[in-house]
C-alpha cells in the first residue's frame, strides 16, 4: 500500500520543501489547539459578562479601544484597556475570545476530519464498484455526479441543513471528566448535522477519483490475471483495486479537509450550524460590531485562514510528492 | 547511392579553392545546470560547413548532437547555457550592417555570433538560420491552421527584409499592444494577407497537393510526411543561408523517409541552401551529406568527408556505428549495437580518459589519457580524437576485460539500472539516472 | 454532423441534470419540518382555514401526485407561488437574478483581469520573487473563507476609505448605462462601480487565485512543448510566441475548469450577497431558506441548475471551436 519508494518521495519532498513543513507546523498546533482547548482555555467559551465595569468588551491585550457609552442623554467616550486575563479580548456579550477560538478550532477540524472519512466511506465504494464493474452501474453513478455538480456545494448543503434541521449530538469531553480542567463545558456540542450534510456535498468527488482508478487498474494485466486465476471480485477489490487507488484518494481527502473546514464556516456564519462554539458563528457576531469591535470578527477568521492554509500545504506536498494525477476540480470548493 | 556522394565530395575537393566557408564552429561548450550537477552536453565541438554543402552530425541519442545544433541556432534555454567557444558565420551583408555596433564581434565578413546582442541574434533565426525539427506533430502548434504558422514566418522574413539590417535589431518587437488591437482589427495583424498567398505557394512548392484548402487544416488533419513537407516549407519561408534539419526522418515511415530526403536534396539543389543534418541514421548520412562529424558524449571524435568516415574510419566508435546499422549493400542486415552504455555527461561523473574506452574493442593503457583531435591517415580534411591516429592498436597494451567494471563502479553507479537504484540508494544520495545525459534536453 | 449530435446529446444530459437537481429539491421540501399553512396564514391558522389552504396548495394529495404536479407546473413554466411573499417564484427570481448575474460577471472580470497576467508572469519568471509573491498570495486566495475577506474589506473601507458604500446595490448596471446614454449623465456608472467594486472582489478572490494556480501550471507545461521551440526557431518575435501560441493555448482548457467552477461561483455569490446585503438571488435564497419558504428555495436551485447545464454546453461549444483536435472527434 504505502511502498518504500512512496516514503521517500514523500521525505525527500518534504525536506526539500520549506512550504511542505510550515503547512505541518500550522496544522500541527492547530490540532493541539482544538485537543487541548479545554486544558489551554484561560475561561469557560460560555461564560459571559467578562466586560468592564461599564459593560464594555476588552479590546486584545495591549490595546485600547474608545466606547461611546449613553450617560444622561449625552454620549460620553470612555476608554477601555486589554488585559492580560483575556489575552484575545472578549466579545459582545463578555465571552472570552481567545477561549472560545480554541473550541473553535475543535470544531473546524473535527468537522472537517470527520466530514472527510464519512464521505470517502461513501463515495470510495462507490466509486470503486462503478468503476471495477462499469456499464450501467458506472453510467448511473456519472449521471448522479453530474446532477451533483450543477448543486452549488454551498447551495445544497443550505438547503439540506434547511430540511434536516440543525442536528447536534452532546459528546462528553474526557478532558474534563478526568479533572484536568475545571469549570469548562463537560459536553462539547458535536454539530452532528453539518457532518452529514458536508459528506453528503462532497462525496461525489470520492466517488470519481476512486472510479477513475478503478477503470484503470481494472486492465491492468496483473488484475487479469488474477481474475483468471479464479480470484473473486471481492477480493480484487480489496487485493489490488482498493490499495492502488489509495494515493489519490488520500490527495483528494487532503484537498477536501481544506474544502470542508471552509464550508463549515460558510454554515456556521450563515447560522446553519448548530454550534456556537465555531469559528464562522463567531465572525457573523462580530460584523454586528464593525468597525468599532473589529477584533471579534477578525480574529476566528485568522483562524480559518491559517488551518485552511496549513491543510493545503499538506495537500500540495503530498500532491507533489505522490504524483497521483487527479484532476482539480475536486480542490476548493465554496470558500 | 553513396557513390553518386561520394563523386560529388571529390568533386567539391577538387574545386576546393571555389568553395567557401559558410560557417565555422570552434570550441564550442554547452552544460546545462541541473539539479543532479553539470551536465556537459557539448564540450569543445569543431565545426566547419561550406557553402551549398550538407554537414552531418552523427551519433547516438544523448551524445549532444541535437545541443550542438541548437547551440548554433541560439534555442538554448535555462537551465542551458553556451559557456564557451565561438560560431562564426559568414555573410558580407550582415557583417557590414552589424559591424558599427559589434566592432570586436566582426572580422571581414565573419561575425562571431556569440558576440552579438540576443536580438541580433534573434533576427537570423528564420531568416538566415532556420530549423526543421524530428516530430512535425509536436512541433506545428496544434490549435493553428497550418498555412497561418507558415505565414508567420514569411512574415518575420517580410518584415526583416523591410528594415535596414543596421537598424533592425533596434526596431521595435511587436508589442502587446499591437496583437491586442490585431485581434479586433485584421489590418493590425501581425500576419498579412500577402503572407498567407506566399504560404500557400511554398505549400506548393514542397508538393503538398491542393495546398489552398491544406492551408486551412490543422496539424493533426495532416499525415505525418505531409506535415513534415510543411515544416520544411515552413523552414524555407525565410529563404535561409543555412538549414538545421534536426533528425528530420526519425519520425516517419520508410517509404515516406525516402521522399522527404528526396525533397531536401532538390530544394537544397534548386536554392543553394547549406543543411546542418543532425542524425542517428547513416542510411540518411550516406544518402544526403558531403561531410560528416562523429559525435559521442559531446565531442566530435571523427570527421571527415563521407567516404573518409564511411570507408576509412580510424576511431572504433564510427567502426561501431557503423557496424550497427543495417548494411545498405545488404550484405548484412543483422543489427549490432554497440556493448555498453552512453556514458553520463554529468561533469562529476565524467573521467578524464577517452570517454569511449569503456565500451572500445581497442581499448589501450593510453586510452586512460583523454584524446585531443589529430589529422587521419596524413589527411588534412580527415581527423579523429583517437590514440589510433598515431599509434596502432596493440594487444599487449590492451586494457583486460572488464577493466572499466571495477574501476568505473565506486565513482560513478553508472551501470546500475533504474529498478536496481531504488533499492540502493537511500534519499540523501539521490543520483540521477545514467541516461541523464541532457543531450535531448526537450 | 457529428458536432449537431454532440449538442442534442449534451442537451438531454442537460435535461437530465435539470430533472435530477429539481427532484432532490422537492424530496427536501417533502422531509423538511415545517409547516408551509403557518406560514401563508402568518399564524396558527383554525381548521376550515387550514383545510382550505392544505386544498389550494394540493397538500392534501399523496406525495408521488404533489411531485408529478409539480413537474406539470415546470413544464408550463410555473415555478409555484411564495408561501409569505404572495408572489409567483417566477417574478422573485426576475427581480433579483440580474443583481446576482452582474455580481457573478464582475467578479469573473476581477479574477481574470488579475489572475491571466500574474500567472504568465509567475509561469515566465519562475522562481523568481514575482513568482514566489503570485505563487504565495494566490495561496491566501483560495485559503481565505469569502465572507472573512468581504468583513475584511468593509472594516479597512469603512475605516479608510468614506466614499466607498459598505452595504447595498445602490443602482443596476442597465440603469447606469441608459443615465449614459439618455443624459450623457456618467456619475450613475461611478456610482454602480462603488456599490459592486467591494462584493466583486470578495467574490472573485477566490478565482483570482484558482486562475492564476491554473495558469501558471498550464504555461509552464506549455513552456515546454516542443512546438514552442520551433516557434521560436522560426524568428517569430517573442510577443506572439508568448501571447498567441502559448497563453491562448493555456487558456483553452482553463475555460472548460471555469463552466465547472460555475457552481462555485454561485456558492460564493450566496454568501456575499448575505455579507454585502446585495439584493441578489443568494440573499433572497437565504431568506426564503430561514423562513422555510420552499418554492422560492426550489426556483431559486432550479434556475441555478439551468443556468449551469446552459453555460457549460455553451463552454464545451467553445471549447470545440478552439481546439480543433476535440471538434473533429
């Protein structure tokens, strides 16, 4: 499955590319953050109130920010200092914003990661049956593909969110079970829906690159002969089919983490998402507060940007490195 | 065939004092940078072509040969580079119009092109030097009509011929500007009406049948000897002092091969061009050229007349070229290649004996020494980088067998073949394979 | 002629497309939760009401009869009726599809205007700074989520930049353009620009930095054709070379990406639609999609859907007609 030479394409690519490490630095502690939000996270992402004593949210610490505030019928300007408590600042209704950017980053990957493995799950076979089989089977799947990919991937996961609700499921976080971190949530709130819905989106793309193999791995000789050899479909499938479609499929996962985690944030902005704790729902808070309150929109959005950039970084080493020839139509997706 | 040649070459030596040099090659070194290290695709090539002759350049694939015409034609691109040497070319006109800006490129009528600006240099492709390439298909731009590729070039010959030659490297480029325009306007264009009815006659005049209507198709319309016509016709638009003919049959079937060449004689006849024929095939060699250069791992290492290469070789490599080609007379028609393998044109591989001796039947202790060029068999136009010039081979100073198997493998891997090398070689150590030799670098 | 088959093949895939997309909409209506006689009635309606409108609407009939009538209403052009705009789905989406298709078509205009030269700049001066600033800045572009960038551009602009409005269409492109040529009045076309300038951007950064990804990695694999050789041999100046061979040759395929990416493209305009509160088919989408408003929903993915299948026939024809080796297959 992964070879010898495959490994040292992938080490070689890497060393000899500055893009390829900083891509695993970025993903690498933003994953850390999202696993141990709770332990790093200074206040519970819930709590509210954490304003001044006028009622006004703390700019990022290290800055100041001038609040007018109603007084008597006049406004009045008062300044508000950051503070060390609340290194990012809070937002508009007193929310820690560097703690709530951690469970946010828990949310991106963890909808992205595990929108990825659900549709790969349900387009790989797919893909793999069409492809190995052809004929009718095949010319039913390119059929649904084309209809999916008139869907606007954003449109369609609205309207399927619009129909299936906001599903959540509450799972709870072993972090604080096990006491290591007091006072934050017991429950993290899994948007359940919204990695029904993204696989449901993407699922198609896994479906053509795994019958795109497929197809060709099915002339090759070493397949005949296996055939001839009175070897089973099924075990073709899982013999020879299935590992020598594994590289682009797992290229094409890359690119699709990248995809997903963007269209989470479209769902969760547009309040589609069934979580508060994401990095989206945050910046829809905050346009409300533009220009004054401007870090509470700006800051999940850097966020995003950096785990976006970090997964592609990932996606082009291993493109590079693997070779696997997809076509990029799959990359992307609604940003 | 040959003998028809081999009278015409005695014929140019006889009448050697009417003859003149059109373009004279010295030194010339080519290396490409790579990522694997220097290759030395062309190192120290001598050339001397005269007027209204055919100059082949013979060897195997990866000897340089495609470089050196390349070189001489300027098309050699980054990583790429000329290092060192001149390439003289003799044209009175040109020489008087450039000589004012470029004194010190200029000598009489000679002007050493390495000297001159890269827009000098640009103005003689098509015009005084232009180039037939092995796969017409791939060298035609898919997406347009063929009479409007050869239009182009009559055009830039239109175009050049308007203009002083003193004045012309300084005239301005065709601009962005003036291609945007052409694309709303047709007066604007860059290809004129004028250049199109021309096209179509060179269509014509290198046979291809109803050229008004093949003027309109696209390459892939055309067969491949068909296209290879229109590349010639296209070669010709610029009425050129000197074709390079860049394995010009390789591509085509036999039959087909044969016309082509047919075609190339008599246009060569009917206009006087001079032809650099750049080949793997003496088939093509003996039927088409005056002179011919040996080349292997990018040197010339015999030249000569036709009959000097062909019936009095010294160097055991054209004795093996030779002796691997299908015999014409028929009296073998048994291939034998040559034992070994091209050797590597990385500079750090590359050993400073005779890069031959390896593969050499004759292989001597003194091959161990790199050969510099001596005159053959006391001729003054035959020469061979080759210690057989001066000394005859004997057995007792051979090199045993399989002397090169031992000395050759902790320097260089050489001989390690590509599925062996994945094995071997950890990722730190990554060498390139042996046929890197950057020779047919496109 | 084969190219006439061609269409009528690609057109009954096209129809085909159009059916698919036009059933999964009505299957998610039919699975959604709510209850459309709340919403037409605008409260909890009594029973005779409810009857009455369950009747008029056909909600009362079997599913598979609702689908087949409403396949029967496409076909003679009826999208169905709004459930709390009382207004015919057909003239909600004539309203707001031009502002949508303007914003499209700039932001395309955007993405092309800058992408095309930075990626023959990149592909020509590779490994160069040009191409390292092309290469990392289109990076960001398909990296940075477009609602992110459109709060990006509205905070530096409000903050910066006063003339420049944050929010709304302001006036449409035709009206801008008969002010021109009504009053010779050009003050309306400045104002038109103003209004899109920043949901266009927003928009097409995403496909500035796809189009520029594409056109360098096309241009350098073009680069190196050995037609671009023999061009070069032929003395032709280095303009043309560079220009009519080898960028129209690498922009043949980008179009065919382009007709794909059409969905994309729409993707985005719903979310800065929202951003930018442009009064375009997205927004209105959104809204109808909150309020449960499903017809206008269904119009809205149906016309989208038409307009996909119509410009990628449309991009293959083009495609065609520019690479001569497809049109003779």
């Amino acid at each position: 499955m992964i070879s010898d030479r495959i490994k040292a394409n992938l080490t070689s690519e890497f060393r000899q590319s500055v893009l390829a490490k900083l891509g695993v630095v970025l993903l690498l502690s933003i994953l850390l953050m999202g696993l141990f939000a709770p332990v790093l996270a200074t206040h519970n992402p819930h709590e509210q109130g954490h304003t001044n004593d006028a009622g006004a949210s703390y700019p990022p610490y290290g800055l100041s920010d001038e609040v007018p505030m109603f007084e008597d019928g006049d406004i009045t300007y008062h300044s508000v200092d950051g503070t060390s408590e609340h290194l990012l600042g809070t937002n508009d209704i007193g929310q820690d914003i560097y703690s709530r950017f951690l469970y946010g980053a828990r949310t991106s990957l963890l909808v992205g990661l595990s929108g990825t493995l659900l549709a790969t799950a349900m387009g790989v076979p797919v893909g793999l049956v069409a492809g190995y089989f052809g004929g009718r089977v095949d010319d039913g799947l390119m059929r649904v593909a084309d209809v999916m990919l008139a869907f606007p991937s954003l449109v369609l996961a609205l309207a399927l969110m619009g129909a299936f609700g906001r599903g959540t499921i509450g799972i709870p976080d072993p972090i604080v079970l096990a006491g290591f971190a007091d006072g934050m949530p017991e429950t993290a709130t899994f948007p359940g829906m919204v990695v029904v819905v993204v696989a449901l989106v993407t699922w198609v793309w896994f479906a053509r690159v795994a019958r795109g193999e497929a197809m060709a791995i099915r002339n090759e000789e070493y397949v005949k002969a296996a055939r001839s050899l009175g070897a089973s479909h099924a075990t073709i499938m899982r013999r020879h089919v299935l590992p020598n479609s594994l590289t682009p499929i797992i290229v094409l996962a890359t690119i699709q983490v990248a995809a997903i985690i963007l269209l989470e944030s479209s769902l969760s902005y547009l309040g589609f998402s069934g979580t508060t704790l994401s990095w989206g729902y945050e910046i829809q808070r905050g346009y409300d507060y533009l220009p004054n309150q401007w870090w509470i929109a700006t800051i999940p959005g850097i966020g995003i940007v950096l785990a976006v950039i970090g997964v592609n970084l990932i996606g082009d080493w291993l493109r590079d490195a693997l070779d696997p020839n997809i076509e990029g139509e799959g990359g992307g997706g609604a940003g | 065939m040959l003998s028809t040649r081999t009278s015409r070459a005695k014929a140019a030596e006889v009448l050697a004092d009417m003859t003149e040099e059109i373009l004279r090659v010295e030194g010339l070194k080519t290396r490409f940078f790579t990522d694997e290290g220097q290759v030395n695709a062309v190192d120290g090539v001598d050339i001397a072509i005269e007027r209204g002759d055919t100059y082949g350049i013979v060897g195997e694939s990866g000897s340089g040969k495609s470089v050196t015409a390349r070189s001489i034609i300027d098309l050699i691109e980054s990583p790429g580079e000329i290092t060192d040497g001149r390439i003289l070319y003799r044209n009175q006109e040109f020489a008087d119009g450039i000589r004012d800006d470029n004194p010190d490129a200029v000598d009489g009528a000679w002007v050493d092109l390495r000297g001159v600006s890269s827009s000098v240099r640009r103005s003689l492709r098509g015009s005084n030097f232009s180039m037939i390439f092995q796969d017409p298909q791939s060298s035609f731009n898919p997406t347009i009509t063929v009479g409007e590729q050869i239009a182009e070039a009559v055009e830039v010959q239109r175009r050049a011929s308007a203009n002083p030659r003193s004045t012309r490297a300084r005239s301005k480029e065709y601009t962005l500007t003036s291609l945007a325009l052409g694309t709303i306007l047709p007066s604007k264009r860059y290809v004129t009406p004028a250049s199109r009815e021309r096209a179509i006659e060179l269509l014509e005049l290198v046979g291809i049948p109803d050229p008004v209507e093949r003027a309109d198709e696209y390459p892939h319309e055309y067969s491949g000897g068909m296209l290879q016509r229109a590349m010639i016709a296209q070669a010709l638009a610029g009425e050129p002092d000197v074709l390079v003919a860049d394995e010009p049959t390789t591509a085509l079937d036999v039959t087909i091969q044969a016309q082509i060449l047919d075609l190339l004689d008599d246009l060569q006849e009917e206009l006087g061009m001079t032809i650099l024929l750049i080949t793997h095939n003496l088939g093509v060699v003996a039927r088409m050229c005056d002179r011919v250069g040996v080349m292997y791992a990018g040197e010339i290492v015999e030249r000569g007349t036709l009959e000097d290469v062909f019936d009095d070789h010294v160097h055991p490599y054209t004795r093996g070229l030779l002796g691997s080609v299908p015999d014409l007379e028929g009296a073998s028609d048994r291939l034998q290649p040559i034992p070994g393998n091209v050797p590597s044109l990385l500079d750090h591989e590359m050993n400073r004996r005779c890069h031959f001796a390896d593969r050499c039947p004759k292989a001597m202790e003194a091959c161990l020494e790199h050969p510099s060029e001596h005159s053959a068999r006391g001729s003054d136009h035959h020469a061979a980088r080759c210690v057989l010039t001066r000394t005859e081979y004997d057995e007792a100073r051979a090199l045993a067998d399989g002397y090169f198997d031992e000395a050759d493998r902790p320097a260089g891997d050489k001989h390690v073949g590509p599925d062996e090398r994945d094995e071997t070689l950890d990722e730190d150590r990554q060498h390139p394979p042996a046929e890197t030799t950057g020779g047919e670098h496109q | 002629m084969s190219s006439g088959k061609f269409f009528v093949r690609r057109l009954l895939q096209g129809v085909f497309v159009v059916w698919g997309v036009v059933t999964i909409t009505f299957a998610l209506r039919a699975l959604s939760p709510g209850d459309p006689v709340n919403l037409i009635a605008g409260q909890v309606p009594d029973q005779a009401t409810r009857d009455q409108i369950e009747q008029d609407l056909g909600l009362d009939q079997p599913i598979y009869v609702q689908y087949f009538d409403y396949l029967g209403d496409l076909l003679t052009g009826s999208l169905g009726y709004s459930y709390n705009q009382r207004r015919a789905v057909s003239d909600i989406v004539a309203q707001h599809f031009a502002a949508t298709v303007e914003l499209a078509v700039a932001a395309t205009v955007v993405a092309l205007v800058i992408a095309i030269p930075l990626g023959v700049v990149s592909a020509t001066r590779r490994n160069q700074p040009a191409d390292y600033g092309a290469t990392f800045g289109s990076l960001i572009g398909i990296s940075t989520p477009n609602f992110w960038l459109g709060i990006m551009l509205i905070l530096i602009v409000a903050t910066q930049v006063g003339f420049i409005p944050t929010s709304g269409r302001g006036i449409a492109f035709h009206e801008a353009v008969y002010s021109i040529f009504r009053y010779g009045y050009v003050g309306h076309l400045f104002e038109w620009f103003t209004y899109i300038i920043l949901p266009a951007i927003t928009l097409g950064t995403y496909f500035t930095a796809l189009i520029t990804r594409l056109t360098r990695s096309g241009m350098v694999d073009e680069l190196g054709k050995p037609y671009v050789t023999a061009t070069e041999a032929k003395g032709l100046p280095k303009t043309l070379v560079r220009y009519k061979h080898v960028l129209r040759n690498t922009l043949i395929p980008i179009i065919t990406v382009l007709g794909l990416q059409l969905g994309t493209l729409m993707g985005g305009a719903v979310i800065t639609e929202e951003v930018f509160n442009w009064p375009g088919l997205g927004q209105t989408f959104i809204t109808a999609l909150r309020n449960g408003d499903w017809p206008v929903v269904q119009g809205i993915v149906l016309f989208i859907a038409v307009a996909f299948v119509v410009i990628n026939i449309f991009v293959d024809a083009l495609y065609a007609r520019l690479n001569p080796q497809v049109s003779d297959e």
